[in-house]
C-alpha cells in the first residue's frame, strides 16, 4: 500500500509537532512519523528552559566563540516571540511563562564576561542588560547574596516540557496533519520529484510518498541524512537534570550562571527544576557509536557538582528534597550553530536541530514551514546552512 | 471519595496513631497508607489547584502518598509500617 502526502516530517518531539501544525495550518497534507511516542525523547526530557541570552557553553570558551554563537541570535529573538503567542495561536493550554531570566555572575571576572556578552547581544537586538547588587536584592531577594551582578533578559522564562510537544500534535491534529507513532524510518530514497519513505515494524513496512521531507529528529538526524546519502553531522549529549520536592512560590526567574553549568527555575506546580548542562554516560556500542535506545547513565559527579552550584546560589535549596534526577540527550552541532535548512545534495528534503532545539524549536518549524512551501524564511539562515559542512 | 475495608483475616495489635491531628486506630503489620485507607481518609495530599491525591501506584514509585510523619517529610505512606503514636500530616508547602 502506499499513500501520498505533500510532506512527510520524521520525528514528533517538539519541532516535528509545531512544523506539522504550521504546514497543516496553511493547508499542507502532512503526514508526522515518530519512531516512539509523541514527546518521548529530549522534548520532553530537557528542563523546559525558555532561555535567549547565550548560554554558559558558549561563553566558556571565550568571546570569540561568543560571538560565533551569537548568529544564533536572530532565531532567539524569533523564538522570544513566538512562545508568548503559541498558547493563544495553538489554542492548546501550552504553559509559557516569560517572566525574565537571569544569567549571575559571583566573581568579577565573571561580572566582566557577562558586560561584554551583554554588549555582544545588544548589538544583535536582544534586551539583555546589567543589574548590581541593589538590583538583584530588589528583584531576586531569593539569591545568594554571594552573587554581585546579573545579566537580565526580560523576555526569557520558562515552558512546560512535558506538556508543550503534546499539545502542538493536537493542535497539528485539529489542523488536520496525521501522525503516527512507533513508525520508525527505515528507508528515504529520492523518487520522481519527491520522496519515498519506508516506515513501520520490521514485519510490515509501509512505503509512503511525499513531495517534501522534514527530518526533526534530534539525535537521529545524522542517521536520516545517513540514509539520503547527505552528510548531517551533529553530536549527542546526554544530560542530567533533577528535580525536588514542591516549594512555596520563591523563584521567579529562569536563573543561569556565568561560570558554570546552572539552570534553576520553579515550576507551576512548585517543584524546583535543577540542570545546565551536567554529562551523563551515553551509553555505546564496542565501534564507540552511541545506542540512542538505551538510557544514558547518571554520574554520581554531575549530581554532586551540580547540586552545590545550585545550593551556592539558592541557599534556601538545602534541607529541599530531590525528588528524581532524570537524564535525555540533547544534539549539537560542531560549530555550536543551529543546523537549519535544505539537506545538500537532496532537493526537497530539509532539516533542523542542533542545540537549544526546545527554546528554538518554534523558530526552526516557522522556518521549516516557510522552506516547505517554497517561501524566503523570514530570518536569513545562511549561518544555519547544512552545506557548511559539506564545503569544509 | 475513598471506599476502603479490612478483610475479616487476623490483624496484628492495635495500633493508634494521629493524622491531621484526628485518632486513627490500625494494626501492627499495617502499612500507614493502608491504615489512612480504612480509615476512610479522602486526600494523603492535594495538588496545586486543591483537588485530592490519593495513593496511585502503591509500591513507592508515584510519590502520590508521600505525608509528613513525626515532622519528616516525603515519607511514602505506602512504603512505612504504622507505629503507635506516630504523628501524621499532609506536606506542607513550605
């Protein structure tokens, strides 16, 4: 049997879900694939950071890559955007809460590393500026009072991971895209002037068609390109996140640190939410490539240092149980820059992920919309070209 | 609401002990989570917009019928024995 449709999406995290909404929207016959279930990977996993100033990753190695990573910015500042009208365009309950985010610094050095990345983010639009000390006392009194000054970027916040990726399917789903779960892609080869797609259980593939192909997912991706013959390089990262015990409403901010892996924030529901890049153990098989289908393994370190950074700045953290720590596994890029745009070499075929791809994830679909239907993205994406790589 | 009742098989002695500062009496042998069932008790716990919790999974997984006990919070009630006198309430906040 085979069935056509005008663009196939390959993956129901939170990019594929929100993609297949906006095609289905402007009248796409869209058909989403998902090898697990809808959310089951780093959508749902990761902390549900709504964060546009650059992270600590990227400003650890200096400010030369800062300001290779700040090309990202213009999807940022799309992203700021779009969160605080999805609830509203969706029509789905999607918690977003932008209520400001700020990056601290406890050393001078520090202080100096956020003024310059603040200048370098200014430059590049987003509203991202220096509070002292009597600014932090009076808009942050739940800090350390170890911390001097902070970077403060009123659109930042938070959404709700676990909750978002659903809710753009059934909003895709009321749009009328078709999904379908545990169908992994098993084969993509290129077909007249489309694409053929096999997919499904090993015992009964099914052969599909499309016009388009979008591959959204994740850590998968180098594995999709793999199959239309495209290098797509990306690198998973496992990471940990923990989250405690409900809390009495303190925390209002999405907190990050300038010299280390930070991420704090309270949920709706009062839990505090503990992350910022900690490793985890990917678990891999004996040629070193990483088994994405086994859980990736918590290290006794990260828990431990990524406790203290937390309790450091938020001393009221002491005493809070943990209630779990979890691990998912995030997909970046070898320059740190998003990987968003036509797959080189296959015409019809796009792609997006690489890093911040929860945050982003609605400025990737917006531009993956637009690439699908053959319209210039509003946001130029030179700097997010796949064929970067093919030229080095 | 909760409609819970003890089999008719032989309990251990009784036990009394305190929830929300209301008697309860049980049996040595009891987990606190079945104790509070029996005893007709409607929410371990509420969520964040007040609706009841109740113990979903029984077996130390779902948190569900986590209390505070004798001032300790987080104690699952499905996963702790009943011991005279112990002092029961439902977590707070703090």
């Amino acid at each position: 049997m085979t069935a056509h449709f005008d663009t196939i999406i390959i993956g129901g995290g939170l990019l594929g879900c929100a993609t297949a909404w906006m095609i289905a929207r402007e009248g796409g016959r869209v058909l989403l694939l998902e090898r697990d279930q809808i959310n089951q990977h780093a959508s749902g996993s990761n902390a549900g950071s709504l964060h546009f100033q650059l992270e600590y990753r990227m400003i650890e190695g200096g400010l030369d890559k800062a300001r290779k990573a700040a090309e990202a910015m213009p999807l940022h500042l799309d992203a700021a955007e779009l969160w605080a009208d999805l609830p509203r365009l969706t029509a789905e309950p999607i918690v977003v809460k932008q209520t400001g985010g700020l990056m601290i610094a406890e050393t001078a050095d520090q202080v100096r590393l956020l003024e310059q990345k603040t200048e370098i983010e200014r430059a590049w639009g987003l509203d991202n500026r220096m509070i002292d000390r009597a600014g932090i006392e009076r808009i942050a009194p739940y800090l350390s009072d170890r911390v001097i000054a902070a970077a403060h970027c009123t659109t930042e916040g938070k959404a709700d991971a676990r909750t978002a990726g659903p809710a753009f399917a059934r909003a895709a789903l009321a749009a009328g895209a078709h999904i379908r779960t545990r169908s992994e892609v098993r084969a993509l080869s290129r077909r007249g002037r489309g694409w053929s797609v096999v997919a499904g259980s090993d015992e009964s593939p099914q052969t599909l068609q499309a016009d388009t192909v979008v591959i959204a997912a994740g850590v998968w991706t180098t594995r999709m390109g793999q199959m239309m013959g495209a290098d797509l390089p990306t690198i998973p990262l496992a990471l940990m996140m923990t989250v405690t015990q409900r809390m009495a409403p303190l925390i209002g901010h999405l907190v990050q640190h300038a010299g280390g892996r930070l991420s704090l924030k309270q949920a709706l529901d009062g839990n505090i939410l503990i992350g910022g890049g900690w490793p985890a153990r990917l678990l891999r098989d004996a040629e070193g490539t990483p088994d994405f289908d086994a859980k990736p393994q918590l290290e006794a370190s990260s828990l431990a240092g990524n406790a203290r950074i937390a309790m450091g700045v938020l001393p009221r953290l002491a005493g809070v149980p943990a209630l779990r720590s979890w691990v998912g596994t995030t997909t970046i890029t070898p320059d740190q820059l998003p990987l968003v745009g036509p797959v080189p070499g296959c015409p019809g075929a796009f792609v997006a992920t690489g890093g911040s791809a929860f945050t982003l994830g609605p400025s990737f679909a917006q531009a993956l919309a637009a690439l699908v239907a053959g319209r210039q993205p509003l946001t130029d994406l030179r700097s997010f070209d796949p064929a970067r790589y093919a030229k080095g | 609401m909760a409609n819970f009742h003890r089999l008719p098989v032989a309990r251990g002695r009784p036990v009394r002990f305190t929830f929300e500062g209301a008697p309860v009496d049980s049996f040595a042998g009891e987990t606190l989570a079945t104790a509070l069932l029996a005893a007709q008790v409607g929410a371990f716990g509420h969520t964040r917009e007040g609706n009841p919790r109740l113990p979903f999974c029984n077996m130390g997984t779902c948190f569900d019928c986590a209390v505070q006990v004798d001032g300790r919070g987080l104690v699952r009630a499905c996963l702790t024995d009943v011991v005279e006198g112990m002092v029961v309430n439902m977590q707070e906040i703090k």
